[in-house]
C-alpha cells in the first residue's frame, strides 16, 4: 500500500507585519499534528526548504502595496487550487490603507532622501481587489483557533465554520457587563465581527474593531452613540479608520463623518 501524497501548504508574505504568520508559528501543540497531515511545501517565516509547486493551500498574510506585489500575487494565485487571505491587511488593506486617505508621494518625499527609487502604489488593497480568493480570515492578527479551524476545514473538504455576529455576543457568553452602557465606555463591538473572545471589553476596554464588520452592521447607529459620548466628527473618524480602514462598511462611515466635519 503506497503512503498518501500529502497536500501541499505554501504560506506568502506581502504587505504586513508578520504577526498573522506568527499566529500560526504560535500553534506549538497543533503544529507537529498539522506537519503530519500537510506537507509545508513554503514557508520562509519557517523554514529555509522550498518545495515547488502547484500548492493545494497557500495561505496569503498582507495587502497589495507596490507594483511588484500586483505582478507576484497573480503567479501565487496561479500555481494555488485553494487561496486563503489571513489578516487585516489581505483581506481589507490593513492600517497601511490609511496611505488610501492622504497624499503618498509627499510622505515619500518627507520621509526618503531619494523618493525616487521607492516603488511604491498610491492605494494599499486587500488580496481579492486583485485575485479570486476562496476564503477570508480576519483579524489584527487572526486567531489561532480559527486558524485552525480554517485549516481542518480544508483538510476535511468542508466550510470553515468562522461566526460573522458580533463581539457583543461574545461578550454576552462570558458574562461581561456592557463597557459602554456601564462605563461610557466607546466601543465597536456591536458592528465588529466576532473571534478575538471580546478579549479588549473583558479587561474593561472597548472594542477596537480588529476583525472588521460583521455581517450586518449599524454602523450609522453606534456612531450616534459615538457621538453621545462626546466623540467630535474627527474622532469618530479615527475610530473607524484603523486596522480595517478600507473595509466597505468602515470606509462609507469614515467618510460620512469626514464630510460632516468639514
């Protein structure tokens, strides 16, 4: 009896911080098991081997910021049957989509004694302005158990099963009293998708909207609360551009405010 053929995992780094990737290194326990079952065809965060292609998985960490991104993210979708983003910044551009707001070619200017030899695009954009993607992960960084999640899932042929409410319901399951109808505290959890474990409003802290949207938000309404709370037009605006900025529901929002504090 031959021994199955392992599939293939390629994990890609683009525009980003690392740490999504580092949420997978972080899975000590579930590594060994998961090494057993793919073969970690590529993975420079990781390891030094390369295993050419195709790939079954490739895992994309990071946004679309540099000619030579636009250019390298269509060969990674080329040699992948399946193409996950990981991230903020894969799947909504990331806090570098803030470059999307301002002037890049005076920041390069200010920041760069020779602007002109930094390559560099106007706009940061998530993975699928560019290229199909079969499934998005969010979070700044993911979460390691909807990592995994995602990555049995393929394993086994079947959705990942990854929750689109709330962090409010989150923080309804373990027992956390409101931070903002007990303290005033501001607070995106009732527009922001759930995976994180409310882990900011359990110490008391509002929600910063790591995980983008989710699937229905009001985002009009608990801007009003914003406000209530004494939030000028360009805080509010702030709060909503961070780690998912470019995400369509934050962005509309944002840019509602922006006009009206003009």
């Amino acid at each position: 009896m031959t021994r199955r053929e392992r599939p293939k995992l390629a994990v890609w780094k683009f525009a980003s911080c690392d740490g999504c990737q580092l949420t997978l290194l972080n899975c000590e326990d579930e590594l060994i098991p998961l090494a057993g079952e793919v073969q970690i065809a590529y993975f420079p965060e990781a390891t030094r081997g390369v295993v050419d292609g195709p790939y079954d998985v490739s895992l994309v960490e990071g946004s679309i910021t540099t000619p030579d991104d636009l250019e390298r993210i269509q060969r990674v979708r080329e040699v992948s049957r399946r193409l996950i983003t990981i991230g903020a910044c894969a799947t909504a551009g990331g806090i570098q989509a803030l470059r999307n707001f301002a002037d890049v070619a005076e920041f390069r200017a200010v920041v760069y004694a020779h602007p002109e030899y930094v390559a560099t695009l106007d706009r940061s954009t998530p993975i699928a302005a560019h290229v199909p993607v079969d499934f998005e992960l969010r979070g700044c960084p993911v979460d390691r158990r909807q990592l995994l999640e995602v990555l049995a899932a393929e394993l086994q042929g079947r959705t990942p099963r990854i929750p689109s409410h709330s962090v409010c319901v989150e923080c309804k399951r373990r027992g956390n009293v409101c931070v903002t109808v007990a303290h005033g505290t501001p607070c995106l959890g009732p527009v922001t998708q759930a995976g994180c474990g409310a882990l900011c409003p359990t110490f008391s802290r509002g929600c910063y909207g790591c995980f983008g949207p989710q699937d229905t938000p009001n985002t009009a309404s608990i801007a009003t609360r914003l406000g209530a709370l004494g939030m000028s037009e360009p805080e509010v605006v702030r709060v909503f551009r961070t780690f998912n900025a470019a995400s369509e529901a934050f962005l509309r929002e944002s840019e509602r405010h922006e006009e009206a504090g003009r």
